[in-house]
C-alpha cells in the first residue's frame, strides 16, 4: 500500500470507524485517541457557532447529527474557522432532515452562521462613516460588516422554550452589523427598510436619489419626494449604527 493509500484508509477510519477497516500497523489505543482528537475538534467548533441549534436537540441525537457531518462531508476548506461555514452547507445540501429536528433548523443555522460571519469578518479599509450631510450626495453602500437576511420564522427569539411556528406570508429581516465595539448587533427592518437595504445591497455606490427612484418603482404608491425624505431619515439612523458607509473611490 503506497503513502497516500496508508493516509486514505487511516482518514476514513477515523471518519467512520464503525463502517471503514481498521489501517493495519497502528495499536487500537493509539487509533481512539486520533478518533476522539478529530472528532471532538469538529464538535466543539460546530457547538461554538450554533449554540440555539445545539439547545434544541439532546446531547445524542447533537452529536449524532455532528457525526454525520463528520463522516459524509467533505469540507473544501482547510480553515478551521470556516468549519461552521461548512457546517451550513452540508445542512443545506447533503443532509435529510427527520422527524426530530424542527422546520425552522436551517433557517436558524443561517442566522447563527451570520452572526460569526459578521463577527470574523475584516473590514475593508476603504470605507468610512458618514454623518447626515454627506447622506444626500454620497456613494453608498452596506458597511463590509452588515449582512441583510430574510427568514419565515422569528430566528432572533427561539430558544428551548420557544419553537415558533411558520405564519404564511409573513417575514422577517434582519440587518446584522458590529458595532463600535465590534460586537455583534442585528437589528429587525421592516418591510420599507428592508427594501432600501436590498437596493443599496444590489446597487452598491448608488447615490440616495437613484436608490429612492429604484424604490420608487417598485411602491408607486409613495412619491419620489416622500421616499426621499423617509430614507434620508432612515439612512441617517443606518449610518449612526456603522450599517451603511461610503467608499474613497
């Protein structure tokens, strides 16, 4: 058996060792101490970013669901602070949910998956704050620690004790940001303020009249002066938090 073979055959014990031969050469205490080293690795990572998902589940069906993390995907990155990243993603692609896990999981995977996103995120260093004046004129854009989402369930306030269900039609967003002291804040839009963070998301450097004609658009319902005044007020309150900024270009 050639070295790489040898390297195969031991990762794939160490994987699944219920399910993959035994790498011959290598004392069975030695092999246990490898499994748990790895696998306790992996699990403390993934219970780290998504502390609610794990509060959901009893201890053996959490590490249940970790193991087949652990054996069936297979990440793309050797980092180990984008493990929770991949975490997400075998959630969204490879896994096939049970009767135990609530409807709301991925949904809520995604949201704690944004927080440490945002939270490990490096801000560019070509942006800066704005005050009110600049709003009218200036090129704006989300701050490189913002994310926007959209979920079917209340994501900020489950808990053990709270397992929402889903109300049709209705929605809830979110903008994600770090503050002055980079922590990590999220604040709840409602739907107008979402839409303009969506604009200026999609349209990156637009200026505050072209975002409220794109708005415009979409609500003709509101005039274009009305959306201007309303989202000069907004933006201004955007960018106290550091969620909207403009760019040296």
């Amino acid at each position: 058996m050639s070295f790489v073979e040898t390297q195969q055959a031991f990762m794939a014990y160490i994987r699944d060792p219920d399910n993959q031969p035994a790498p011959s050469g290598i004392e069975s205490r030695r092999l246990k101490i490898y499994q748990e080293l790895f696998f306790n690795n992996i699990e403390g990572f993934v219970s780290s970013a998504f502390p609610v998902l794990k509060s959901l589940y009893p201890a053996t069906q959490w590490l249940a669901l970790v193991r087949q993390f652990f054996v069936k995907h297979h990440c793309k990155s050797p980092y180990f602070l984008e493990i929770s990243q991949e975490f997400l993603l075998f959630l969204q692609g490879e896994y096939e949910p049970t009767a135990t896990d609530p409807e709301f999981m991925l949904e809520l995977a995604h949201y704690e998956w944004l927080e440490l996103d945002v939270a490990t995120t490096v801000e560019s260093q070509d942006e800066y704050s704005l005050d009110a004046d600049a709003l009218r004129h200036a090129n704006l854009y989300l701050a490189s620690t913002t994310r926007i989402a959209h979920y079917q369930y209340p994501v900020h306030q489950i808990s053990e004790t709270f397992k929402p269900d889903k109300v049709e039609g209705q929605t809830f967003s979110f903008a994600l940001y770090r503050d002055d002291e980079d922590d990590v804040q999220f604040i709840a839009l409602n739907p107008m303020t979402a839409l303009m963070l969506s604009v200026i998301e999609s349209n990156g450097g637009a200026q505050l009249y072209e975002i409220t004609t794109d708005i415009a658009k979409q609500v003709p319902q509101f005039s274009q002066e009305q959306l201007f005044q309303g989202a000069l007020h907004t933006l201004g309150e955007l960018a106290k938090l550091g969620i909207i900024k403009t760019k040296n270009l």
